[in-house]
C-alpha cells in the first residue's frame, strides 16, 4: 500500500520557498519522483511578503515550462498555482489550482491572516472579533465554503488550517458545535462541488498531524470525497515529506483510493494499486 510519487504542492523561491524549481525538479528525480507539480503563492496584493508579485508569477510561468521541456524524458512537470480567496483575478492557464483561505476578513473590514502566528490570531480574535475564537473559526469555514466557486480551484488547500497554532487544544475547543458546524457546512459545500481534498503534511511539521484531522477525514471519507497527498514543500527535502505516514493516516479514517493526475486526466487510484 503506497501514495505514487506525485507531489502537487511545492513552493520555491519565487514566493516563499527556499529553493529553486530546478533545484527542486532535481531533488525529485533523484527521488524518483513520477510528477513533480508546482504551485507557487498567487499574487495577493494587500499582502506581497509570502507570495508572487504579477511580474514574479510571469516569471514563475515561464520557468516552469521551461523546466518542463528540458526535463521531459525524465520527469513530468505541471505547472499549478495556490491561489488565495482574496487573490487577485488571474486569467492565466494552469494545469490544476489549489484553493486555499490564507485570510478571513473581519465584520470591522480588517484582514487578518489565518497562518501567520499564534500572537496574531490571538490578537485579531480580540481586536476583530469581539474576543471570541469561534466568531473567527466560522469565519474560516465559511470563506472556505465559497473557495471552489470563487478560485475554480481543483484542489481543496489544508481544510483546517485554523488548526496550526492549536495543536495543544488551548486556543479552542474543535469538539464544540460553535467550531463543528460550520466546518460541517464547509465539508458539505465543498464535497457537492467535486474538489478534491487535500492530505496536507505540512501539518505534521507543526502539530503532527496532517490536514485536515482525523474525525473530517473520517466524514470525507464516508461521503466518497476525493483526496490526495501533499507536502506543502517549501524546500527540496519536503518533496515527499510525510507521504508514508499520510497513507497510514488516510488507510486507518477510511480512505481507499486518492486521486491523481495522470496523462490528461484525474484518475483515482485504490490503495492497492496506487
Ligand atoms: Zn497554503
Ligand atoms: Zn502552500
């Protein structure tokens, strides 16, 4: 039982990762990397510090295909984008998109970053939302219902990334029905919109565990959602990173297949013959 060699969420240092795409292009053919996708941050204008200026993302573009061609006989290379709910509007053609929530934006019109740190949340939470956490976490959700409908994503970006700074369950309660059900109408929004879910690894690098947590898999899971495995690599070494525990993970919340890209298609392939 295995995950193929497919990473789709890899960023490089035209935003905020610390390699090149070629560096990182041959970091996976020594890892014998099947496909190698890149999805770099699309450009978000009030916020230029962790992704794509326009004139980067051109640039990004055309590096990416470049690298492409030049590799061809050695590696499949898609070119992606992670584009933010409050991206700006990009027309370019890409060979998949991942949707992500980055951001909410408070009642009070303040954008407040979701990922960026514990402090800030804690501080946005008292500043924007009246102090309480759970005003901000259905915000999230509900952002990140709309997220298929808005990026025309196919990807869906770490379902609950409200979870970073929360590994030790002190900044909210996630069995509490204030937090459950707007993820629950996230979850039902975005199953019916056909995205695929991402098992996102990066989250085992902060709080152990991928995204989205066991008891959202287990419901993805039941309700024939599609996922896929991700590192959210930031660097060559993370290409994989994760992706065996992640199989262990998805195999033990019901997951039996994962999708993937291959020749012109998403296909799902079972556990078995992955
Ligand atoms: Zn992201
Ligand atoms: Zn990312």
């Amino acid at each position: 039982m295995k995950f193929p060699k497919i990473s789709l969420h890899n960023h490089t240092v035209f935003c905020d990762g610390t390699d090149t795409p070629e560096a990182m292009v041959l970091a996976a053919i020594e890892e014998g990397v099947e496909t190698i996708g890149f999805s770099g941050h699309s450009c978000t204008s009030f916020d230029l510090s962790y992704c794509m200026t326009r004139e980067k993302t051109e640039a990004y573009r055309a590096e990416i295909l470049q690298l492409r061609e030049k590799y061809r006989d050695r590696i499949r290379i898609l070119l992606g984008i992670e584009r933010d709910y409050y991206a700006d509007p990009d027309d370019a053609q890409y060979d998949y998109v991942i949707g992500s929530v980055h951001y909410i934006v408070a009642d009070d019109g303040a954008i407040c970053p979701v990922d960026e740190s514990r402090e800030q949340v804690v501080s946005d939470v008292q500043k924007h939302f009246g102090g309480n956490v759970y005003r901000w976490t259905k915000r999230y959700y509900e952002t990140l219902a709309l997220i298929a409908e808005k990026t025309h994503c196919n990807m869906v970006g770490h379902f609950d990334l409200v979870q970073k700074f929360n590994g030790d369950g002190t900044l909210f309660d996630s069995e509490l029905p204030s937090y459950r059900l707007p993820l629950l109408d996230a979850m039902e929004t975005l199953t019916n919109s056909d995205v695929i879910f991402e098992i996102n690894t990066a989250g085992m690098r902060k709080r152990k565990i991928p995204y989205p947590s066991p008891d959202i898999l287990r419901w993805l899971a039941q309700h024939n959602a599609r996922t896929v495995i991700t590192a959210d690599a930031h660097r060559k070494e993370d290409i994989l990173s994760g992706f065996e525990s992640a199989v262990l993970y998805a195999k033990a919340c019901g997951v039996g297949g994962f999708t993937v890209p291959r020749g012109d298609a998403w296909v799902t392939v079972s556990m078995g013959d992955a």
